[in-house]
C-alpha cells in the first residue's frame, strides 16, 4: 500500500495529507463536547494507574480500586476547590473596605485622566453609560451562554469521574484493543509505545505538581515579605493558574496586584507584587521546570507555544490544559512509527550540537552533504611538517 503511494506524485501527496489534516481538526471543533470529557477521563485515568495498581496489590478487587483511585482524585480536587471558596468568602467578608479603597484609588485615577487628557468625570461617567447601556442589550446571550457553560460544566463534572473508572477498569481491555487495531505492526513495539505513553502522562503530571508547590511556596514567601494578607491563598491560587502554561503566573499575579493596590497606602507594594511574581516566573521557566519537568518530557518550546494556541482555538480553556500532554503523547507516537518520525523529531527538545555557533557544518557533515576536511582535523605542527594533501582529501566546495 505504501508503495503504491509513493508512485503517486507528490503534490497529490501533499494535498491530500493537508486535507485530511484539515479534516481532522474541523471533526475535532465540531465534536468537542464530546471529545473533551473523554480526553480529560483519559489523563486523569493514566496518571491513577499507579494508584489503582497499588490498591490491586494489596488484595483489593480490580473495579473497587479503580473506584477508590477516582474517589481519591475527586476528594483532592474538592478540597481545592472549596480551599478557593473558602478564602474567597473571608477575603469578601473585608469587601467594605477594600471597596472605599478602590473607589478612592479611581477618584484619584480620574484626576490624572481629568488633568492628563482634559476628560472630566460627567464624560467618563456618560461613556461607561453607554458601555452599560449596549451590555444590557446583550445581557440575554451573555446569560444564555452562561448557563450553558454552567450547564456543560456539570455535565463534565459526571461524565469525567465515570469516563476514568471505567478507563481504569477496562485498561487491560482497551490494549488488546489497539494489538487488534495494530496487527501489522509488532506486538512488542505496540506495547512499548503504549507504556511510553502511560510514562510521559504520569512524569508530566508529577512534575507539573511538583512545580507548582514550589511556586506557590515562592509566591507565598514574597507576598508575606511585602506584608499582603492572606498570601497563602494568593500564592497557591497564582500556582494552580500554571496550569495555563506560560501565562498562568502573569494572570495569577493580577489578583494579589489589585489587591495590595486596594488595602495599602503605596502604590509600590502593587508594583513590588508584579515584580515579584516575574521573577518566580523566570525562575519556572528557566529554572525549576527544565530540571523537574524538562528532564522527563523533553519537547520543543516553539512546539509547545503552537500546541497551546491550537488547544485553545479548538478546546478553550480546556485545550490550553490539555495541549502540552498531548501534545507529549503525539510526540511517542509520532517516535514509534518510521514515517512519522520526523515530526516526533520536530516535537523534541533540540539538542546541544544544534545550538553551537559552527552547527551548519557538523550538520552538512553528519548528513554527508560535505566532506570532513582531514586538513581541520590536524594541529598547525602537524600540518607543516606533511606533504600538501590530495585533492581527494580536500571537501568538496558548492
């Protein structure tokens, strides 16, 4: 079959690989509330397996492990969700205050407007009229919407729980599956591929909750260095918005900026937030994620950018959770097959030799584009001591 494609010329091959992948992501779209719940089952599913593998070995039943592992995952994400809550409520409990503060922060701000542009209070007031005005006329689809988002996170809130029990408990099953969907290929390197998948999902898991206890301690620790209250539910909050790769700690220092910029008299404790927050983020970035995360799921930063804009044009918010394990389980598959292997390539970290000032020629060269030069390989000594080298010896020159 392959060889038969490969007669066929190759901008018919192009074209129809770009319309099949255009046909993929157009499926994808328009089959996402459906396709999103199962993908995030199938996550959550592979990184309790080792749970549920566990509870198995202590004599526990197949089908009340995988309930056990689901039930332990739902505890830890309420208790976070109602630690969310919780300190809303307390924080909204001093909302009087915080509220003068804000109002005095704006009439302040509409001075500078009013002395900067010459924009008096009436105008200002009359524009944010007009904003309210056209708002409203939008309130009943902006209501409509939201109750179906609410609508549809409930629904995911049942379904994701179930999809994972029944991923977990009929896990053996589903692999058979895919040796029967892949009976020309070896048996062995199926399974391997399918471990490998299992291995990248769970590394990329713990290391993301590794990173993010570590920023929401650092978080923490400058908040109170600035003296912020409740730095504890800021800093962990700025650290659970990591899941947003690469913009998750901008957003979450927003928060804590509106805050110290509402209850302290500085304007310099906002800034001295934001600054704060920059630098942990630079320390994640460069730092504390490449040696938690980086060493275990090894992908290309350019790669990861694209596959969240991606994500997030085809899933939402969802897609930007999902984008980067995906993306990472591709990246196997993608290793696994020979004529995919490129694109895995691709995925991947560059490695060091790609980086060096004189990597063209050591590429030209590992890739038989030109010859090695024996004339570089030998010391100026050695090169005045021997006879002029042969043409043979000599690379080739373009």
């Amino acid at each position: 079959m392959e060889k038969e494609f490969s007669k066929i010329p190759y901008s018919i091959q192009l074209s129809a690989r770009l319309f099949a992948i255009i046909l993929i992501l157009a499926i994808v779209y328009y089959s996402q509330s459906i396709l999103l719940p199962i993908l995030f089952a199938a996550i959550i599913s592979i990184s309790l397996f080792p749970l549920a593998q566990l509870l198995e070995r202590l004599r526990i039943g197949k089908a009340a492990s995988a309930l056990l592992a689901v039930t332990v995952a739902i505890t830890i994400i309420s208790a976070v969700i109602w630690f969310i809550v919780h300190q809303s409520i307390i924080i909204g409990q001093d909302a009087t205050a915080i509220t003068k503060k804000v109002l005095s922060v704006l009439e302040v701000g509409e001075q500078w407007i009013d002395k900067q542009f010459g924009i008096g209070r009436n105008e200002v007031l009359k524009k944010l009229k007009e904003q309210g005005n056209s708002s409203l006329e939008n309130a009943g689809g902006i209501i409509t919407s939201t109750f179906g988002s609410i609508g549809n996170l409930l629904a995911n809130s049942l379904l994701v729980p179930l999809y994972s029990f029944f991923m977990l408990y009929y896990r053996d099953f589903f692999r058979e599956f895919f040796f029967k969907a892949f009976k020309s290929s070896p048996q062995a390197k199926v399974n391997d591929t399918l471990n490998k998948i299992y291995q990248v999902i769970q590394s990329y898991l713990m290391g993301l909750i590794t990173v993010m206890g570590i920023v929401a301690l650092l978080n923490t620790v400058g908040l109170m260095a600035l003296g912020i209250d409740y730095a504890w539910f800021f800093g962990s909050l700025a650290s659970l918005l990591m899941l947003l790769p690469y913009i998750g700690i901008t957003i979450g220092s927003i928060l804590p900026a509106l805050f110290a910029l509402a209850v302290k008299d500085n304007a310099w404790y906002a800034i001295g937030v934001i600054a704060w927050f920059q630098v942990v983020q630079f320390l994640e970035g460069n730092l504390i994620t490449p040696n938690i995360v980086g060493s275990k799921v090894s992908m290309n930063p350019l790669i990861a950018i694209i596959a969240i804009l991606v994500g997030g044009m085809l899933f939402g918010l969802g897609g930007l959770i999902l984008a980067l394990p995906l993306t990472a389980t591709l990246k196997v598959i993608f290793d696994a097959i020979p004529s995919t292997e490129a694109y895995g390539f691709l995925i991947g970290e560059p490695e060091k030799e790609h980086l060096k000032y004189n990597s063209k020629q050591a590429l030209l060269i590992k890739w038989g584009i030109v010859r090695k030069n024996k004339r570089s390989m030998k010391t100026p000594t050695t090169q005045n001591n021997t006879e002029e080298p042969k043409k043979s010896d000599v690379s080739e020159k373009e």
